[in-house]
C-alpha cells in the first residue's frame, strides 16, 4: 500500500485553520507548525496572569483538524468567545480549557496533546517552540516594536513603514518535533495569513530556516487575497513573493494566487477603512504560478466580544486543498 503524502503546514490564525480545514478530507498524514507569538486578545491574559504560551493559534488548528465524528458540541463550544463577565470578556473557551488542563497535568505539551485526543484531531499540531518569546518587528525608519500584538495592529505612524527585519526575543529554538515533520515533508504549504505575524515569525525561530533549506519537499506559498495595513500594505504579489523567500533563504516551487477580484463593494468598502485592498498581481507568466478562484462566497463578520480584526473574505478550504492536494502526489 503506498504511503500517505506527507504534508506539513506553517503559519497561524485564520489562513492555516482554512487550509487544515480542507486537507482533513483528504487521506493524507498532515501536521501544522504553529506560531507561539501571539500578544493580543485573549492571549494576552493567556500569558500575562497565566504566565502560559498562547494557544489561540493551537486551538484554531485542532478544531480545524476535528474530525467529523468528534463531538459538535465540543467543537462550538472551543470557539465559544465570552461577550460579559469582568475580566473574562473576550476570551475563548478553547484557551480557558487548555489553560486548566495544563495546570491539571503541569505541561502545556500534555495540555495540547489531550485536547488533540478530545477533539480526535486527524494530524498533529506542532507548537514551533516552546520557549516564551516576544516578537520583535525593525521598521525602515529605524523604529523597533515589540510584541506580535502591536506589529500586527500598529499605530498610524509605524504602520505606514515596512519592516526590514523580524526576530524574536531572547532567541528561541525550534520544536524538535517541528524539525522532524520538516524533513519528512513531502509538501510545505505556508499561507494565507499575516506575512509577518502568522507566517514568517515561524522562521525566525532558530532551526526553522535551515530545516527549510535542506528539506527536499517542495514549497507552496498562498498568497493571501488582501493587503494589510503594517505588513503588506503597498507590497505586490512579487514583494510578498521576495520577502518570503528572503526568509526561507530558498525559492518557492508553486505560488496559489487567486484570479477572482469580484468582491462585494461594500466589503471592499469596509476593507478600504482599514487601508486594505486586493494584493496586486505583477507575477506576470513565471511556470510556478497557479492563478485559480480561490475565494469563498462567503462573508465572515467578527463575533461582537472579538477586540481582533479578523478578514471579511477568505479563501475556501476545499478549493484550496483540491489544488494542494495534486502537487502531494
């Protein structure tokens, strides 16, 4: 019997819980690397009176990876966001659980690995590391900002710069797990998601990088469908491109590119108070380059308790996971 392709995805946050979403129907051995950064929200509280590492990004991947046989009350209440109630508005069910299982179990690695068991979770999520970081973003103007929560929403007057580089602080080293699923990766799928804050700030963990070069696997890169304000607002599709490979010090062998700008107007109209537009296509006739309808028909609203921006439209998982799943085998 051959064996199942091997598919890893990196990032964080709403664009890989799409992905996962959609290679879960598929008979593949998937696992997902996951940022460990996230400041904001209800990860703050995660971190600040936790003293935890955020699990927000975690908990969208396993309910992204819940099997269909798994329990749906479970499911809904794992995405249940609190709207009242002092201190508590705001946050997760999700996170608030993992939170008490690691303190019943003294291992946020254990925490993950039973919530993963509850949810009968078809993968393996992998925190990149899980040494406690802050990340750092250095802007073209020579300003520095720490913490993902304040590079990935900045102020006006940092935000209309790009950033030059991007690290973490102190140092943090790769998950060993994450380095393992790597060089048995047939395929790498990073995108769609914040460029910096949900994808790059996975290679900027130490081992990543060079885990990525020596992998033999090719690599899809989704382009995300919209710019955002900090991080890609007036970068092209060939910026994007660029940085990404500045980052994984290698080429990406096949980039997903939506070919469809029929978006609502008064979407486009909400997207354009927040300084956001469609990402440009200048990647011209490069082979690597697949242009498809990638987009979901439907509009996503934020759920009244969420303090986060989150996307009016995405991608849809299944026409995302047909085209991922060709290039696995």
């Amino acid at each position: 019997m051959k064996a199942k392709p091997r598919i890893v995805v990196i990032g964080g946050g709403t664009g890989t819980y799409t992905v996962l979403t959609g290679l879960k129907k598929y008979p593949l051995h998937l696992s997902a690397i996951i940022s460990m950064m996230d400041s904001g929200g209800s990860n703050r509280v995660i971190r600040d009176e936790f003293g935890l590492l955020p699990t927000s990004d975690i908990r969208q991947c396993i309910v992204g990876l819940a099997s269909a046989e798994s329990n749906e009350v479970l499911r809904k209440l794992f995405t249940y966001r609190y709207n009242q109630g002092t201190g508590i508005a705001g946050m997760t069910f999700g996170n608030l659980f993992m939170a008490a299982l690691t303190d019943i179990y003294g291992s946020q690695k254990k925490a993950i690995e039973q919530t993963c068991k509850l949810l009968n979770v078809k993968g393996k999520i992998i925190p990149v590391t899980y040494d406690n970081v802050q990340l750092a973003a250095k802007y073209e103007n020579g300003k520095m900002v720490l913490g993902e929560h304040f590079i990935d929403e900045p102020d006006e007057q940092i935000g209309k710069y790009r950033i030059s580089e991007l690290s973490v602080i102190p140092d943090a080293k790769a998950n060993f797990e994450a380095i393992k699923a790597i060089e048995k990766a047939d395929l790498i799928v990073m995108g769609p998601g914040d460029l910096y804050t949900s994808i790059l700030c996975n290679l900027v963990v130490d081992g990543m990088r060079e885990a990525l070069q020596k992998s033999p696997a090719k690599i899809i890169y989704v382009m995300n469908l919209m710019t955002k304000f900090g991080q890609t607002n007036n970068l092209t599709a060939r910026e994007i491109l660029k940085e990404v490979e500045k980052y994984i010090s290698r080429k990406v062998d096949i980039v997903l590119l939506n070919s469809r700008h029929s978006y609502p107007k008064n979407v486009l109209r909400r997207y354009k108070l927040e300084q956001s537009e469609p990402t440009m296509d200048d990647l011209g006739n490069l082979k690597n380059i697949i242009r498809e309808d990638f987009v979901s028909d439907e509009v996503y609203e934020s759920q009244n308790s969420d303090r986060l921006k989150r996307s009016f439209i995405r991608h849809d998982p299944e026409k995302l996971a047909r085209k991922i799943v060709l290039y696995s085998r």
